[in-house]
C-alpha cells in the first residue's frame, strides 16, 4: 500500500470508474463498527480491500471521504469497479470517462496533501514538509500560512490541463495513522480546497481527474472532482 503519487492508470487517458460506496449498518457489531471509525489506518484498509487483487502491484485508485454520512461513505476513482467481497458497502459504480472542453469553467473540490521539498544539507536528500508548518517555520511578513497552500494548488494547476479562477482553503488537518505491523507512525496533513477553475486543456485535465494530484494518494487525498454549474 503506497503513500506516493503513483498513478493508478497507465500514460494514456483513459476510461475509469467512478463510484460511490457507503457503509452498511449491517456490517458487523455496535463495538467493530465503533473501532473502525475511531481507526483511520482500519478505513484505508477496507478500501484498499476493495480493489486488492493478487496479479496487482501498485494501486489502482482514488478515494476522497464523504463528508456528512451516518457512517462511512467514499467517492472512488478506479481503473476497475471496486468489488465488495465482505459484503459490508452498498456500492454504486459507474462508468467514468470525462468529455470536457477547452474554456469550460467547473466547480471542483480536492482534498490533498500539499507539501514543500526542503534540503537538511546543500548536497543532502530533500524532505517533504507539510506547507502549512513550514510556512509557520518560515514566516513571510503579513502571510496567512493558509496562502502557502493556495499557491500549492496554483503553481500545479497549469501543467494538470486548468486554471485557477476562485479559490477556498480550509479544513486543515494533521492525521497520525498507526499500523498493526512493525512500521513507523504514517503522519501526513490534509487541505481542503474548493472553487472555480477554467480547463485549458481537455486531455490533460482528463488524466488529472483519473490520476489526482499529489502525494498521499493512497490515503485519501488527491481526487479532483468536478461538476458543471
């Protein structure tokens, strides 16, 4: 299970799936049920589950939480259809292949992990930092740390296939995920961005809306969803 920005298709746009899955209330017991939403590390394994196959190395999705459900409910991007085989999610899939057009103004919604590459040493390995701390780290006079997270966005926009046009940031978040196995502590950050944004280019926006945008890919952030107005 990854923590990078692999894509879950091949070079070429293609055609994916788009799905909405929430969990049953059926699904188990009051006291499994209480753990797995008190446990962040347990949700991402269900989903992974979802789309785990053994002829398959690298992950093949996007999934973004859906805010104001009575228990769990994602979006997913996929190259295949998840297949529910705990029969604990009501799933409806979809067929997803965007037709968009140069000019066409969106709404769009992304929860991503926006980070800065910083060097310990002129010569050393970079690091990832979360945009947010470090920009409190590194004050600039009058700067809102929030506004590093906007320009995140808005230097990666152009070569993702759109512009810009309006632009929230909130929901600033620090998650600590513990795994059951020997391993480090995964902690990465969240930001919640929603707005307006004209495509520039079809085909490239395409892949975006099937491949995401940044890091932590395989927790959660980096779907791009969009809507017509």
């Amino acid at each position: 299970m990854d923590n990078q920005s692999s894509s879950p298709f091949d070079g070429s746009v293609g055609r994916g799936w788009f799905s909405r899955i929430e969990l049953r209330h059926q699904s188990g017991s009051e006291k499994m049920l209480a753990r797995i939403l008190d446990d962040g590390y347990q949700q991402h394994q269900l989903i992974w589950r979802l789309f785990d196959h053994p002829s398959r190395e690298k992950r093949n999705f996007l999934y973004r939480a859906i805010e104001g459900v009575e228990l769990l409910g994602y979006f997913t991007v996929s190259s295949t259809p998840p297949l529910d085989r705990d029969g604990i999610w009501d799933i409806v899939s979809k067929e997803y292949l965007p037709r968009l057009s140069a000019g066409e103004k969106l709404r769009f919604s992304i929860r991503a992990n926006p980070v800065v590459t910083r060097k310990q040493t002129p010569h050393g390995k970079g690091r990832r930092h979360d945009v947010v701390m470090d920009a409190k780290k590194h004050p600039r006079d009058g700067s809102d740390p929030l506004d590093m997270g906007k320009q995140w966005l808005i230097n990666r926009a152009q070569r993702h296939g759109f512009n810009v046009d309006h632009l929230v940031v909130d929901g600033y978040q620090q998650h600590r995920y513990h795994q059951r196995s020997r391993g480090p502590e995964i902690r990465f950050s969240t930001l919640d961005f929603d707005g307006w944004l004209t495509v520039t280019h079809p085909e490239t926006l395409t892949r975006t809306l099937l491949q995401g945008i940044g890091p932590a890919k395989g927790f959660g952030c980096g779907l791009l969803l969009v809507r017509r107005p």
